[in-house]
C-alpha cells in the first residue's frame, strides 16, 4: 500500500470512529444508550413513568391543546399525536425541556402516510409501480418535510394485507400480496428512517396496524377477524417481520380481535411473536382509544382491566384513551400489573427517543421549514412516482397517447377539476392549492390552439343528472372525450367501508351517455380500492387507472394521456367482476373440484365467470413485450439450496418501456394444501424498442417453505413449479425438484 492510500485509510478509520461515537447509526446501537435509559429510570416517580406511556391528540389544524402544557409541565405527557409545526412544537417542547423536573423531551407524532406537504400517490397506486425504490424516495421526501415540520414520528407504513377491497383502507396499503406488501414495507421504512432515524431529514416509523386489521369480516372496518395461524404467518405477517427486520423502531397495535383477542390484549402477536420470536426492541403504541375499546370487544369490564390487559400484553404506549395514568397506581397496589412491565415499557420508550436523539435536538429550527417543504425537486418526484404508479386497463385499437395536437378535447366528469380527490384520505398536511387537477394537466400540456372544454357532467355522490346534457354537448363539439369518475376522498380511508365496488352515483351513466355520442372516450379512473367496472371495460376503448396521484396526479395523467409517459404499472391487488366475488385473490388455495366451465359440480358461480375482471399482476403498457426462454440452472436442488431463474424478456413494440416481470412459484403437493400461485420475484425494467434482456432471479429456502401443521417453517421436497409472466394470469412455466439429500 503506497504511503499515502494508508494514510488517507487511517484518516477515514479515525473520521468514521468519531462520526459514529457523536452521531450513531441506530444500526450501530450506541451503548451508552441503555445506560441513560437506567440512569433516567432510576430517577423517575411512578407518576413520571406513566406519563412517558401516555399520548395525546392535539387539535387536527396542528396546533397543542394548552391544557397538555401543563402535563408535561409535569411530566405525565410523553408524547402527542397531530400536533406539527416547527414554532409550536419547539413551543411544547421548551416546557419538556425547561420546565419538567426530568426534562424528558415530547415525541410529537403525525400521520405521514404518503408525504406531508407534497403529497404523492397513495400507498396502493405507489405498489402499483412495482418498484419499491420510488416508495424509499418518496418516504424519504416526506420525513424531511416532516422533519423540518417538528415532526419526529410517522404512524407509517400501513402493512395491511388487503384481499377484500370493500375495506377502505385498502387505500392505504400496498395490497393483498405479502411479498410485494414486504418489499414495500422495507422501502417505507428505509425511506423514513434512513440509518439514523435522529438525522434532521427523517422519522422515525410506525410498522401499523398489527396486525390482520385488513381481514376485517365483511370488509366492515374494525370488524373481528379469524384467521389460522399458518395465515397469519404466511399472509399477514411477512411485511411487519420485513418491518422489523428493517429497524422500524414502533409497530402500532390495531384496532380488531384476532381470533377472540383483540389485537390490543394480544400477547401471542405483541409478546411471543414481535419481542420473543423478532427480538423487537422499540415500543407498541395502541391504535386512537383502542386500549379503552377493549371493554366493548367485551374482553373486560371496565377501564382499570382494560389498561392491565393491554400493558401486560405488550402495548407500551396509550394512544388517547387514558387508562395506564388514571389506574396505574392501583393495579400496581392490587398485583394486577407489576413494576417491572412498567419499567419494561418505559424503557421501550425512553431506548427510542434516546435513539431518535431527542434529548440532544429536541427542537427544530425554525427558519428552514418553508423551504423545505415543497420543493422543486419534491414536486418533480412526485410527478414522477405518479406517472410510474398509473395502470393501463385497456386499449384498444391504440387509442391512447392521445395526440397533442387534436383539435378539441372534451374534459368531462366530477373528478376532472376536483382538487381534494388526488390526495387520498390521509394527506398529512397537503393543500389543496397545490393540487394540480387533470383539467389542469391536459391544459398544461396541448398547445395554445388545441381547445380544452370541461364539464362536470355530474357528482361522485348525489342522484342528480342535471348536467349530463352539457356534457354530452361538449363531447358531440370534441374530437375526443376523457371522462374522470371514481371516488372522492372520503370514501375511502378510515371508516369507508363500502358494500359495493360499483361507480358511485350517477358516474355510470355519465360514461355512457358520453359514450353513446360516438366519440372516442377515455376513461379515467380516479379512486383508492378495485372498482368492478364491467360495462365500461366491454365497451370504453380505452381506461387509464390513476389511483388518487397526489399533488401532481393532474400533470401526471397528462404525461401519460399524450404520451410522455409510457404506463408500467401492475395491479397489486385483484380487480373483482362485482362485489360477490370479495374476497378474491390471486394466491388461493385449489379446492378437491377447481372450476371447469362444463361442469356444474366445480368450484365457481352460477352467474359470474369464476375469473377476475383484471388479475393481480396485470397491466398494459403502449408498447408490447414478449417473455421466453424460461431457464432454470438446475433440475433439482437440495431444500436449502438456491436455484437460478431466467427469462428473456423483449420490447417488440414500436415504443420504450417498462414490463414488470414476476415470478410465482407453487408446491403442488405438500402436507398442508399450498395456494396454485405465490409471488416471488418481480423486476420492472424498461427496454428499448427491439432491445432484449435476460433477468434473473434467485429462489431459495424463504421462497419455497411453509408453516406446516406442527407451525414449523419447512421445505419440502418433491416437484416444485416456477412461472413468469407479465401478470398472475399470464406466465410460462417450467419445473424443478426439491431434494431430501442433495449435494
Ligand atoms: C388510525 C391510525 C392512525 C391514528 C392516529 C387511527 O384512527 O387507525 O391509523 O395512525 O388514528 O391518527
């Protein structure tokens, strides 16, 4: 080594020691950390303590309730919820830090679900990438706003698995798929948290809501749910493990029972599963009064049981409801709840704001907030990651890109120019005016001679027709007709249940009243869960899902309507024909009798094709690729071994553009029955027209195993199968063994 390589590795030894010793990684775990945990500990009341376990709401416009003051005054406050802003948040801490005897600082959490100021896609159009890359940027574009914000905790990622889209908060995750649903998760929680969660640009994050709480019967919201454990370990679990195994530093506990236990008393998934068995060492915050819920589950008579139930289980911090203060003395007194979970969960607590560095930065500095929100490079990425989240459904006959230079253009449908839809239910603190509308989009995108008309036609919700007539006026003067219909923002979400996946109102109609004119129409969808669109997908030549898009979904649905962008997106979750087939999804169980059109005694409907309306996996794309050549490097592996995958993949259309490839596997015969598809692998890429590219992909032990009857992860050996395609419904397939005794 020449003299001075050496130096300037000693140099970077020397650097690299101190920059870990004044600013650790939480991967790096400062020591010292749990030694000012004790230290602090020991010098705590009882009182003190609770305090530190109980999170309050401040007012939703984001300023604190003055009455909390005077709780941190006394140190029984140790966190809030809402509360953001950098001037009242440096506020509410100044009384922490100068004012309480311990000077223990406040945990301000907010729900920064898909950005806080710019607002991007909702979680599920963000899956619908494929690309989890763009869900780390964007997570990483949200922390640092929110940061800046005085905002130290988001209650994100949702790792919800989702198979029944009549829960509105399907919205919010990233689909029914767990392995596309661990990917994200990991993308979420690397973007929000970075390295070093205590770093000025990032959060720390909130791995929600565990778990099953997509399971809700009926896709009623809160519902009860029953599942085996084998579903639990295979279908909802994954993402939150990927979570952890990520370094997320809080899980929030959900609001629903899981098979008779409320997910807020539950120490089988709290204690056994994600302290025991994932060695998770942050804090369980309750879902919003879900510790004193717990009486209407019906699991404890009052309020003081409540609180016993939920500490003991391993819920660390009370969201809202007050139950840990108000009978914490005295179940201590009666032997109900002991110091030591007490201490444990305080611990829990105090490890994750020494972690987050609180005590050292409580505030934030208030001169950099406005530029740092909204800024140009964050409105570009969002742009972006809107335009790569879009899904084609149809096209036929090339209808779509539009050309730019048509003459006229008909507008047309009450999400055109609705500026609240794009940004979904949860928005953080995103505004309106600075939601580009897709009215505004397409304006902004043809030249000045080309007209733009709009109307509205008629609303999302209400029965009234009144102005179909204009908009079918305007489609007769217009070369071509693009109709937004969909959802609004409150009709999905939180407590956005709905019993039919049909268009709301009068949107229907609109569609064909529009379509009767012979125009060509485009349909553009704009909603945050499966719709059943079945007429218009027989009959519409062209439909764009854009999901809600976030603060540039207008510009975005422009850039893909003409043609600047080319549609790669893939449906992270299954497109049911109507209602009565929920829940439907791709990785089903075979039964004894799959479904065979001639045969009646086989597993399907009397009066709807067994089928989807569009399969998980699916999306179209303005030019086409084929995928061939499915290689594999083996015949037959051991059942720890790793076995090679390849396909060829080429753009033989006339245009660049993205494919995402997927793998699935399935194990045809096992000791428990397997789902005929499981995702495994999956690549987006983009290709030149003519271009080919061989991908690969690696499966090992994780890919092929299960929980078996004994709830032990094994592989088995036998014939496995391997496909890849463009969608679930759509792959080529090939063979391969796994071995009892190989190599
Ligand atoms: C939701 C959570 C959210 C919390 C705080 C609850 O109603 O279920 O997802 O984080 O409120 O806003």
């Amino acid at each position: 080594m020449k003299r001075h390589t050496r130096f300037a590795v000693i140099l970077l030894l020397v650097l690299s020691s101190l920059l870990f010793s004044t600013s650790p990684s939480h991967s790096q775990r400062p020591t010292n950390v749990e030694q000012r945990v004790d230290a602090l500990l020991s010098q705590m009341t009882l009182a003190e303590k609770l305090g530190q376990l109980q999170q309050l709401d401040g007012e939703s416009d984001g300023n604190f309730r003055p009455e909390h003051l005077e709780l941190i005054r006394k140190g029984l406050l140790g966190s809030t919820l809402n509360v953001r802003g950098a001037q009242r948040t440096n506020q509410v801490q100044r009384v922490a830090m100068t004012e309480s005897r311990l000077k223990i600082p406040v945990l301000f959490g907010f729900d920064v679900i898909h950005g806080y100021r710019t607002i991007f896609p909702i979680p599920l159009a963000e899956a619908s990438s494929w690309d989890p890359a763009l869900a780390e940027r964007s997570a990483a574009v949200a922390a640092q706003e929110a940061n800046n914000a005085g905002v130290r905790w988001t209650f994100a990622p949702m790792l919800d698995i989702a198979r029944d889209p009549r829960w509105g908060r399907i919205t919010e995750g990233a689909g029914e798929d767990p392995f596309l649903g661990a990917a994200f998760a990991r993308a979420r929680v690397r973007g929000f948290q970075g390295d070093d969660y205590g770093a000025t640009d990032k959060v720390l994050a909130c791995a929600k809501h565990w778990v099953a709480y997509g399971a809700a019967e009926g896709g009623r919201d809160y519902n009860t749910t029953d599942l085996s454990e084998n579903t639990l370990r295979e279908i909802y679990f994954p993402p939150f493990k990927a979570a952890v195994d990520a370094g997320v530093g809080t899980v929030m506990s959900s609001f629903n029972a899981i098979n008779g236990v409320p997910a807020t008393a539950n120490a089988f998934t709290l204690t056994k599963v994600l302290r025991d068995e994932w060695k998770f060492d942050g804090f369980v915050v309750s879902d919003y009064t879900s510790v004193k819920e717990l009486i209407n589950h019906g699991l404890v008579a009052n309020e003081e049981d409540a609180a016993a139930v939920a500490l003991n289980a391993g819920v660390e911090m009370e969201m809202v409801s007050r139950s840990y203060n108000a009978f914490g003395p005295k179940l201590l007194q009666q032997n109900k709840l002991s110091m030591a979970t007490i201490d444990e969960a305080v611990r829990r607590i105090l490890r994750i704001k020494f972690r987050l560095g609180l005590f050292d930065r409580p505030y934030t500095d208030e001169a950099r907030e406005p530029s740092s929100l909204l800024r140009p490079d964050s409105i570009r990425l969002a742009r972006e990651i809107a335009g790569r989240s879009m899904v084609l459904l149809k096209n036929d006959r090339d209808t779509l890109p539009l050309n730019k230079n048509l003459g006229s253009i008909a507008v047309i449908g009450p999400l055109a120019d609705d500026r609240r839809a794009p940004l979904g239910w949860w928005a953080g603190d995103g505004k309106e005016e600075n939601t580009i509308t897709p009215l505004a989009g397409i304006k902004a995108k043809v030249p000045a001679q080309t007209k733009v008309g709009y109307a509205k036609g008629c609303d999302v919700k209400d029965d009234s027709t009144a102005g179909f007539q204009e908009a079918i006026n305007l489609a007769r003067q217009s070369d071509v007709a693009i109709v937004f219909v969909g959802e609004t923002h409150d009709m999905v979400g939180e407590a956005a249940s709905r019993s039919t996946l049909d268009l709301p109102g009068r949107q229907l109609e609109l569609v064909q009243a529009i379509h009767a004119t012979g125009k060509p129409t485009v349909v553009v969808l704009v909603n945050g869960r499966p719709l059943s669109i079945g007429w218009i997908v027989n009959n519409a030549p062209a439909i764009l899902e854009s999901w809600m898009g976030g603060s540039q979904a207008g510009n975005a649905i422009a850039d893909t309507l003409f043609g600047d962008v080319n549609p790669g997106g893939k449906l992270p979750v299954t497109f049911p024909r109507n209602v009565g087939q929920v829940p439907m999804y791709y990785n089903y169980m075979n039964t004894g009798r799959p479904p065979e059109v001639e045969n009646r005694y086989t597993s399907k409907y009397l009066d709807v094709p067994w089928t989807p309306l569009f399969p998980f996996g699916y999306g179209l794309s303005y030019t086409k690729f084929t995928i061939t050549n499915l290689q594999l490097n083996a015949p037959r592996i051991a059942a720890n071994g790793k076995l090679t995958v390849s396909v060829e993949v080429e753009n033989v259309g006339p245009r660049v553009g993205d494919e995402v490839v997927q793998l699935y596997v399935r194990d045809p015969v096992a000791t428990m029955t397997r789902p005929v598809k499981e995702l495994k692998g999956f690549q987006r890429l983009t290709l030149q027209p003519g271009e080919k590219r061989r991908v690969e992909f690696v499966l090992d032990r994780e890919h092929l195993g299960f929980w078996d009857r004994e709830m032990r992860f094994v592989v088995e050996p036998g014939e496995f199968r391997v496909m890849v395609g463009s969608s679930s419904a759509e792959v080529i397939e090939a063979k391969f063994e796994v071995a009892l005794h190989e190599k």
